[in-house]
C-alpha cells in the first residue's frame, strides 16, 4: 500500500471495481512500467478479468494510474532540470491538457478538482525556477 501523498482524483472517479484495480497496478508499478504499458497498448485482461472490470475502463485507468504515479514524485533538488521538465510534461499531458496550454492556466483549471496535482505543480514551477536562476 502506498502511503506518500498523490493525485488520486482520477482514480476516484472510476467504479469501485476498477478502482481496486487502478489501486493494485499503482502499488505494483513503476512509471516507467505505466508508460511502456500505455505506448505499448499493454492491457492487463487477468487482472480485468479478476475484478469484473470491462476492458473500456482500461483507457481510464491507466490514466489516472500514470497521474498518480507521477505526482507521487516530490519536487526535491535531487531532480535535474530535464526531469522536472519530463514530469510536468507527462503530468499536464495525462490530466487532458496541450504542452502549449500556459502553466498558470493549467494550475487554475484543476486547483478546485485536483487538490494535490495543484500543489505538485507549482512546487515544481518554484524548483525549476530556483534551478534556472542557480549559478
């Protein structure tokens, strides 16, 4: 089970059987895990299977999986500049947004629904920031 703080707005949306399943591929997986599964069009039909969850919610799913997993990162000065950027990048994608949708816009969109994506995206703003005006 997962004890660190992230964005599980996404997975409260989905029925409650394919909740336990987002729930159970969370604490199982890597990010990295979660995207060759998305790029790959991996679907993991044992586990649908098991869980009576039809194979349409998978789309869904994994979304909300990927977006937890990635806001489980904490901003800390042990990320580099090229992987914040990767993970801001990989977050704004998975919550529906353009890459030339404007940070600010992002953060005032989702402030109200998704509490935690809020506070995880202007924690890394405020890091990239620092690590930009660092000599």
């Amino acid at each position: 089970m997962l004890v660190h703080d992230y964005e599980d707005q996404l997975i409260r949306q989905l029925p409650p059987n394919a909740q336990r399943v987002a729930e159970l591929l969370l604490s199982r997986l890597s990010l990295s895990e979660l995207l060759t599964m998305r790029d790959n069009g991996d679907v993991d039909v044992f586990l649908l299977n098991q869980h009576n969850v039809s194979q349409a919610l998978w789309p869904d799913i994994l979304r909300a999986i990927i977006l937890a997993r990635i806001t489980y990162f904490n901003p800390s000065p042990l990320l580099n500049q090229e992987k914040i950027l990767l993970l801001v990048k990989l977050a704004v994608e998975t919550a529906g947004f353009s890459l030339s949708t404007p940070l600010p816009q992002i953060v005032a969109e989702v402030k109200e629904d998704y509490p935690r994506l809020t506070t995880w995206l202007v924690q890394m703003a405020q890091l990239l920031s620092k690590l930009k005006s660092a000599p």
